[in-house]
C-alpha cells in the first residue's frame, strides 16, 4: 500500500467510485448491439477457428513488449489522482515503475455477451483482437473461447505469484482445470439482495421469492443468465452433474414463482436501481453490488443474504486471446495482481472477492494505519470491508456455493435455453 | 457548343461523333450522380441484407464454432411457431403506440402548422430536441420518474391518492407508453410537412362558403393532411414493432416483444442463424403490413410524402 493514497483516502475514494452496478446500466445500448450484427454475420461467413494446437513454451518465450492492451470492466481496478489531478491506477504504476511495461487500460467490457460478440468475428476470422488481456466470466462465452482454443494456453511456470498466493477457489476451478487458460480477476456471490424496510418479516430463502405475503407483488428481481443454476442449487440439487430431468425441475420452480406474482423483471442488468430506488423488495444480487452500496454509499437498508440453500460463486478471469502481440508482458501483468500487496489495493477501491491470500490481513493493516494518521471514517469503512463474511467467505460458505452447469456443446446449450428462456420471455 | 453547331455543315463527319458522347455522357450523368447514394445502399443496406438471409439458412452453433450453410429452413418454420405470442404482441403494441402518437402529434403539429407564425421553427425545434439525448438514457429517465417511489408516485402516494402498491413500471401500460413518448417525433415531423404545405386560403374559402369550423377542417384540412398521416404511421409502426429497448427497461413479466428475442439469440444464446431467421421473418412481415396499408390507403401523394419525410 503506497503512502500517497493515504493523503486523500475517504473522500477521493467516494468523488471517483461513481459506481452504478459492475454490469454496467444497459448492455450495449441500442448503437453498440445493431453496430456488432454487421460483424456477427460476416464472421459466421468465415469458419476459420482458433490458434489449433499451441505450445504454450512458443508463445511465451522471448522478451516482454514495451505494450500491454487490457480490457477490463468498469470499476474494476484502484483509481486514483495526481497532483493535477489527473485520474490514474496507482498499481498500473508501480508496475511500469517495476518492470518498465506500459498497460493500456480501458474498461470496455458491459457484460459478457456484448465483449464476445465484439471480438468473435476477429477470432473467428483468425484475426488478434487488439487486445492482450481480456476478462470474462466462467460460463458460455467462457467455455466457447477455451473450447475453440480463441485463447492462449498460459505458461504455467511463468508466474510465481499465482502458486504462491492464490486463493484455494481460485486454484483449478472446474471450468479451467490446472488453470491452463485463465487466472481470476476478482469473484463475486450471487445471493439475495434485501430492502429490509420493505419485507415482511425476514428473507432467508430462495422460497421466500415466491412467497407474495413476504415480499409483495411484482416487487422480487431475477437475474436471466444466473437463475437457472441458482435455483437448482436452492433445490438441493448439484448443477454440476444436472440433466434435462433437473432443468425442468428447476424451470418448474421458477414459473411457480412467475405465477405467484412476485416478480417484477427478469433482468440482464440494471437490478441495483431499481433495489436502491426502492421498487424491489428483494433480488438476486451481486454481492459486490450490494456491499458497497451497503458499506460505502450509506444505504443501510440493504442487505446481502446467503441463501439458506446456497448460492453460486462467480469469478471474473483474465485471459489471453489469440493473436495478442504481447503474451509475455500480458502474463507478467496477470500475475502481478497475485501480490497480495497489490491485491489488497485492488480490493479496497473494487470491493469484490479477491482470488488472492492474505488480502484480509492487509486490509486490516492498512486500516490501523489510517485509524492512526486520524482518519476515522475511512478506517471504519475499512474494518468494515476486512470483516464482511461474503468479500472474504468462510469455507464453510464457500462449501456451499457451485460455479454451475458448465454447458459443453450446442446441444445441451440449445436444450438449455429451450427450458429456461420460456420463463423470463413469455 | 455554338463553335460546334457552325462546324457541323462543313465536316460532318466529326461532329456527329462528338455530338453522340456528349448525349451518352448526358444520359450517363444521373446514375454518376446515383452513385454515392447507391453505393451506400449497396454496402450498408443490400449486402448486410443477403449476408442475413444465408445467416438465417445456417444451421451449427457457437460451441462447435462455425455455422455452415444447409438451407436450415427449419429456422423459420421453428421461430414462427415459438414466438408467435411474442409477434402478435409486438404488432399489437405497435400499433397502439402508432395511434396514440397520431393522435397526440396532430393537434400539436396542427396548432404550429396554422398558429405558430413566425415562431414555428423554433418550435418545431423543440420536438427535435429530444433527439439530442440518447433514446436508450431518455427511457432509463422515465424509470427514475415513474418510480414506485419515485418523484412522481412518492407524494401522491403520501397524500393518500393512489394506493401504496400502486405502480405503472414493470407494466404493459409503461412499455406503451414510453414508445409512444420515444417515437412521437417520428410522427409529429411528417405530419408537420404535410400540414405545413396547405394553403391556408382554402380554409379561409370554406369558411366563405358558409361552412362551420368543423366542416372546414373535416372536408378541407384533413383530407389534405392524409398524405403526412399514412407516412407518419408508417415512420412509426414500423421502427416501434422492431423496440427492444423499451421493452426491456419499463417492461415486466409478460412484456418481452420479437426485439428483445432477437437480442437475447443474439447476444446470450449467440445462436445467429435464428436471430437472423427472426430478423428476417419480422422483416418480410413488416413488408407485407406496409404494402397492403400502402394498397389500401395510400396515394402516389402519400407515398411522396414519406419520401420526402423519410
């Protein structure tokens, strides 16, 4: 943790976190979505697929270019101003300081679907996408880009960092065993978010959705992509080895809550708003969305709940996608961030779950820092971060959380969507 | 030329030559001139269209990473018959918005077209302004207005004039009503051109012919006025069947139109040969709706109009 951050902790951390949710407020907007069909057609013309098989050695030998082209989510990484008070990510810095790389950070990607959209036609037609570090959640667009090998398999004994300190659930996820394509950016919780001044009562279950006494007609959100896998996981059953069978169950569930009349909108994003804003009473939530508008932004009627029946754990991770003109440095980025120094940075203005050990310890540090130098508030809301069970979940939370169904091919994905879309397009 | 006309007697054998490229070029200068234009169209509008068509005839899926050309017709026969509900709907609150906004845009228009004097292009102006901010933030606007709690609903509400769990959002009335607000422009403009372009004396004839207000604007201004009304239900009908956004930002369970299927295919099922089969289906349907109003009420005049308003 550098000093300078500390001369203007609080209150330049409230004035440049204009935070609204990390999925952005729509995705794409209407330009963005009609510009990107153009390309989608041109690039179903093209059949071309992916790097083939690459040996990881080849593309990561040799020295790191001066260059590093990352995309990345808004709000996703430390901010800070200099003395003219230009905006810049402090642990960007350092790393040029350290090791003489430029990162050209942009935070483009609005969701995970419109980002593959814009670059599948350059993979698809064999072409680099101009980036060299991407970040995508496991899940379709996941699977499909290792699938199809669009990204790099990493040299895995280029990056100390990651061994030493990465978090157990970072390590081997089930969608990328060995970590052979992707290092976590950061994590997240997908659980319940709560107005407690709102409900009737208390909401500690996915039932309690369903339930119109405890929180009122067409006042409940449901999140499209993440319900499925968060249903059968509240109904006791394993998404990982789920079937058709367990689908409808779980679909079943679902339009047994559509016709209780709870629900308000099956969102993609933009939830947050409207639970701040007071027209849901409870939600599936990001648990990084409600913390901080919990823990930072003075909404304490909010709350995040783990669901009795348990929840789905998410990671945001960094890949490489083919035809990157600097895989060596894009690498020595990546594991950078598994410093837990530079984590713990990263931490504290983001307010996700970090992928990386020791963070928690840091955090707490850097707060009896601030306690001393006499900022009081900023330490308090730092010792709030350090403690909060769900930025840092027990094991025994974390035992109780799936990543979900990974869908492996068209098939079972067209299957899938059959089940489930009904549901939030009738 | 006039050196040219004198040589001609003498030498006739050059001049016709000379004469029959100046015709040629003459006749060619047009399709020159077309070219711009045309090879916009061609590029941006043509090709994009073919490119569509074959997507909708692929068959494969993004797992496998490419789609192939089988002449998939299933495509469509499928997509019919699933979101028939979701065509149906589309159409129907179409075509609510469209004769929402008439009526809301003629008096408007009429009153500018007829009253405005020399301020009507500043109020004209004033229908456009809208235009300046993005359509996507203006509709996320009405959410922060039309809010359960929001600045319109909170003190109504506390007062004890709408019940607490009164709500417009997440409402077919809201999706309805925030396209008729996103398009009213669309049909306000034409409207206006046509209203603009009558001549007010054959109102002030009608009057001296004994007629009342009434008759006046039934048997002189509307009449007159039908050309920008078949084009300002065209300019509406067809974009606001195509909406997504509204849908999606104002709507609730129950609302999703053909626009937000298409999306989802697109960018969450990534399943591009049906989003282009829908595309294509919601395309031809619009066609088809478009020439039999166009048949049954339009006019060369008419047509004219949404030519010069489009």
């Amino acid at each position: 943790m550098s000093d300078d951050r500390l001369i203007a902790p609080g209150a330049m951390q409230e004035i440049l976190r204009k935070r609204l949710t990390r999925r952005g407020l729509l995705k794409g907007a209407g330009a963005g979505v009609a510009g990107f069909s153009l390309a989608a057609f041109l690039a179903a013309c093209g059949s071309d697929s992916g790097g083939g098989n690459v040996n990881p050695k080849d593309v990561f030998s040799g020295e790191a270019g001066d260059t590093v082209q990352f995309a990345n989510w808004p709000l996703y990484l430390d901010q800070a101003k200099d003395k003219d008070g230009n905006v810049y990510y402090p642990s960007l810095k350092q790393f040029k300081d350290a090791t003489g790389i430029t990162v050209n950070y942009e935070a483009t990607i609005q969701s995970n679907e419109e980002f593959y959209g814009k670059i599948q036609p350059q993979l698809a037609a064999g072409d680099s996408t101009g980036w060299d570090i991407i970040v995508i959640t496991n899940g379709r667009q996941f699977t499909i880009l290792t699938q199809n090998q669009w990204v790099y398999p990493l040299d895995t004994s280029k990056r100390p960092n990651f061994d030493a300190n990465a978090a157990d659930y970072a390590v081997s996820p089930a969608y990328d065993p060995g970590n052979k394509y992707s290092m976590a950016w950061q994590s997240g919780i997908t659980g319940i978010g709560v107005n407690t001044k709102l409900v009737n009562g208390e909401v500690t279950k996915m039932d309690d959705l369903a339930n119109p006494d405890k929180v009122g007609k067409s006042s409940v959100g449901m999140l499209t992509g993440d319900m499925p896998d968060w249903v059968m996981v509240n109904l006791g059953i394993d998404p990982k080895t789920s079937g058709p069978d367990e689908w409808k169950e779980a679909a079943a569930w679902l339009m047994k809550q559509r016709d209780s009349g709870t629900v308000r909108q099956y969102y993609d994003q933009g939830y947050i708003n409207d639970l701040t804003g007071g027209n849901l009473t409870a939600t599936m939530a990001w648990s990084g969305d409600v913390l901080y508008n919990q823990l930072w932004a003075g909404y304490d009627n909010l709350e995040f709940v783990f669901p009795d029946g348990g929840a789905l754990l998410w990671i945001d991770n960094m890949l490489i996608p083919v035809g990157a003109k600097n895989p060596v440095g894009a690498l020595e980025v990546m594991d950078w961030y598994y410093d837990p120094k530079i984590a713990t940075e990263v931490t504290e203005w983001v307010l996700y779950n970090s992928p990386v050990k020791g963070v928690q310890d840091l955090i707490i540090k850097d707060a009896d820092k601030a306690q001393a130098q006499g900022y009081k508030g900023y330490a308090n809301k730092l010792y709030e971060t350090a403690h909060n069970e769900f930025l840092f979940p027990t094991q025994a939370y974390l035992a109780r959380t799936s990543f979900g169904r990974q869908l492996e091919n068209d098939d079972e994905a067209s299957q899938w969507d059959n089940i489930f879309l009904p549901i939030s397009q009738g | 030329m006039a050196t040219e006309g004198t040589d001609t007697g003498t030498t006739p054998a050059v001049p016709p030559k000379r004469g029959r490229s100046y015709g040629d070029r003459k006749r060619v200068v047009p399709y020159w001139l077309m070219l711009p234009g045309g090879g916009y169209l061609l590029v941006f509008l043509i090709l994009p269209l073919t490119l569509l068509t074959f997507t909708s005839l692929e068959s494969g899926g993004a797992f496998s990473g490419n789609f192939r050309f089988t002449w998939e017709f299933a495509n469509y026969t499928q997509q019919i018959v699933q979101y028939q509900t979701q065509f149906v709907r589309s159409v129907e609150y179409s075509i609510i918005v469209t004769i929402a906004a008439l009526l809301l845009a003629y008096p408007m228009t009429y009153w500018i077209a007829f009253y405005g004097g020399r301020w009507k292009s500043s109020i004209l102006l004033l229908i456009l302004v809208p235009f300046f901010v993005s359509f996507v933030l203006r509709t996320i606007q009405w959410k922060f207005l039309l809010g359960d709690n929001g600045l319109i609903f909170s003190p109504l509400k506390s007062i004890g004039l709408l019940p607490d769990h009164f709500r417009v959002l997440a409402t077919p009335f809201a999706v309805v009503a925030g396209m008729t607000y996103s398009y009213l422009p669309f049909t306000a403009l034409p409207l206006y051109v046509a209203l603009e372009r009558i001549d007010k004396r054959l109102v002030e004839a009608a009057k001296d012919l004994y007629s009342s207000r009434w008759e006046a604007f039934r048997h002189v201004v509307l009449p007159l006025s039908l050309p920008g009304v078949f084009a300002a239900f065209l300019l509406t009908f067809v974009p606001a069947t195509g909406d997504y956004v509204n849908a999606s930002v104002l709507g609730g369970p129950g609302t999703t139109m053909i626009g937000n299927i298409i999306q989802e295919k697109f960018l969450s099922e990534l399943n591009y040969p049906e989003a282009a089969a829908l595309s294509v289906i919601l395309m031809i349907a619009m066609l088809i709706l478009a020439s039999i109003y166009a048949r049954i009420l339009g006019t060369e005049d008419s047509a004219l109009s949404a030519g010069v308003a489009g």
